[in-house]
C-alpha cells in the first residue's frame, strides 16, 4: 500500500500481491490497522527498529461454550511465571481465552503456526506449581461456595479433591 493526502483527501494505492492487481482509491480518511509488525506501519514509520520487544507473546481466541464448571458470567485466570491464561466472559456468548507466556526468539513465534506456539507454550508439560496452587485455590472457593453453612464439609471436600488430582487416594 501506498497513499498520499492533504488537506482534503487521502488517497490510497493497493496491492494485492496475490492476484497482481493495482487499484487506487480516495479517502476522506485512512486508518492502518494491520498489527504492530504491519506493513502499514514500516510503509508509514520506516524500518521497524523503533520496536522493544518485552520477550512475551499474547494469543486470543473465541472459546465455543463456556469452560466446564464455569458459567457465561464467570471468568477465570490462571497463572504462574512466564505464562498465564485467562477468560473473559460475555453476558451473552461464550468468553474469549487469552493467553500470554514468554519467549526468548519473538521471530521464531512468528515463522510457525500460532496453534504450535500456544502448544509449545502450555503443554503437555504439567502446568507447574504456582499454577497447580492457583487451581487450588480457585477449588476452594468453589467449594466453600457450594457449602456456605457447612465450612468443615468444604474443606473435606476441596481436601479430598486435591488428594484425588495428586493421584492420592486418601
């Protein structure tokens, strides 16, 4: 792409590198927004070495129901050093899923599929210990929900759950 303006009109050139064609269009307005290693951006600030890169990495992704045990209202975050996952939820569709985690080569995350950077990222290792505490944590509150009156029933129960996740069967 590449456009000129002043004080009236912008006009943009586009390429559509796939088919070769070349079309020309004005604008009352242009708005580039094609991510922060775009082209737009290098075409309009130049070379990108005006970038800091902070060695993490983020992915979203629209989860198709809501996560087992959750309800559409209910979010969740989960994390430890490194990386975390969190849910957003919506009142009226099912919650998005962020992740983040950090890298030491920004470019090698761009050169594969997403999918293979979130799997190399989160899995199939075990989510680790703080993250294990969290979930932890997080069953607690469920079960002290669930047996507002009966706290020495929640913590049987959050006890024996945990005992049952660590394959210890009590």
């Amino acid at each position: 792409m590449r456009s000129t303006q002043d004080d009236t009109v912008a006009e943009a050139t586009l390429h559509d590198t796939a088919s070769g064609t070349v079309v020309t269009e004005r604008f009352d307005l242009v708005v580039g927004a094609d991510g922060l290693r775009s082209t737009v951006r290098s075409l309009s600030f130049g070379p990108q070495e005006y970038l800091h890169p902070l060695n993490y990495m983020i992915a979203v992704t629209l989860l198709d129901e809501p996560i087992e045990g959750f309800g559409l209202h209910e979010g969740l975050i989960l994390a430890e050093p490194g990386r975390s996952a969190w849910t957003f939820p919506f009142r009226n569709h099912p919650p998005s899923l962020l992740f983040s985690y950090r890298t030491g080569d920004i470019d090698a995350e761009f050169a594969r599929p997403p999918i293979e950077s979130i799997r190399a990222a989160f899995g199939p290792q075990p989510a680790g210990p703080l993250l294990e505490s969290l979930a932890g944590g997080e069953l607690l509150g469920t079960m002290l929900r669930r047996r507002p009156d009966d706290l020495p029933g929640a913590l049987r129960a959050w006890e024996a759950r945990m005992l049952q996740e660590a394959g210890d069967p009590g």
